[in-house]
C-alpha cells in the first residue's frame, strides 16, 4: 500500500509542481505604439519597436529580457531579442524601446498587399517576457489604418 501511495504522489508531483511555475498570460498587456526604421540594406531592415507595457496586477514586474516575432498581415515581417531590463509597477505602465530585424523579402510581400487594395496592416507581436526566471508569454494584436495617400502612391 504505501508503495502505491508513493507512485502515484511521484506521478503526480511534475503536474503539480508546473502550476507554481507558470505566469498568468493576462499579467502582461503589450501594446505596439511605434515602429522605426533604423538602418537599411540591401538584404535586411534593422526597426526599432516602441512598446507599452501594462501591468493590470497588484505586485510590481521585474522583467529582464524579451523574445518576439512581428506579424504584418499574417506573415512573418521581423523579429527581435532583448536584453533590457525594466520594471513594470503595479497597476501601472512602462515604454520599452524593442529592436527587431527583418529580411526584404518581407517588405517586398507588404508593398505588394498594398496594391491588392487593403486598407489597413493588422499586426501582431508575439512573443514573452523574463521575469525572475519564469516565462511571461504575450500576444498584442491591433490594427492600422493605411492613410488614402499612400494606397494612392501604391496604385
């Protein structure tokens, strides 16, 4: 009998262990409010992403480094790391500046989308934050209007 006890509390010691090292998914709200070229060649594009981040909990986030793809239009267009360390407050909010790269065939793919007559670039950045060793994982999606004079110029 007590073998049978320890067996199972051994199986199912992972399943309850795992719990204690996720982070709710909801914690962490990103928000894309810029994005910069920095540097341009022939084969890749450097950008610069401004990000808000906010912080709907009651105890402040120390987050120390961030992995992260951006989707324009539901393809891959850059992607970035960082090793920048902020910390969110409490119910509050910071501005992190994210650098990314992207190939020109990336680009190449969105000017072509302009021409088929879309009128705005849904984006989504995807990707998670470290805080203390556990993962924060976000997902920000929005979309952006393309003003009437550049689909004209795209025509």
């Amino acid at each position: 009998m007590n073998r049978r006890r320890l067996l199972s509390v051994a199986l199912a010691l992972p399943f309850a262990l795992s719990g204690c090292a996720t982070i709710d998914s909801e914690a962490l709200r990103v928000t894309v409010t810029s994005v910069s070229i920095v540097e341009t060649t022939l084969l890749e594009q450097r950008y610069l992403l401004r990000v808000r981040l906010q912080n709907p909990g009651d105890r402040p986030m120390a987050l120390d480094g961030f992995v992260y793809d951006l989707v324009l239009n539901g393809r891959a267009f850059a992607r970035g790391v960082s090793d920048q360390q902020v910390v969110v407050p409490r119910f509050g909010e910071a501005l992190v500046e994210l650098p990314a790269v992207g190939g020109t065939g990336s680009v190449i793919r969105q000017v072509q989308e302009f021409g088929s007559g879309r009128r705005q670039v849904d984006y989504q950045l995807v990707g998670r934050a470290n805080e203390g060793g556990s993962r924060v994982r976000f997902d920000a999606r929005g979309e952006i209007p393309i003003p009437k004079p550049l689909l004209d110029l795209a025509k």
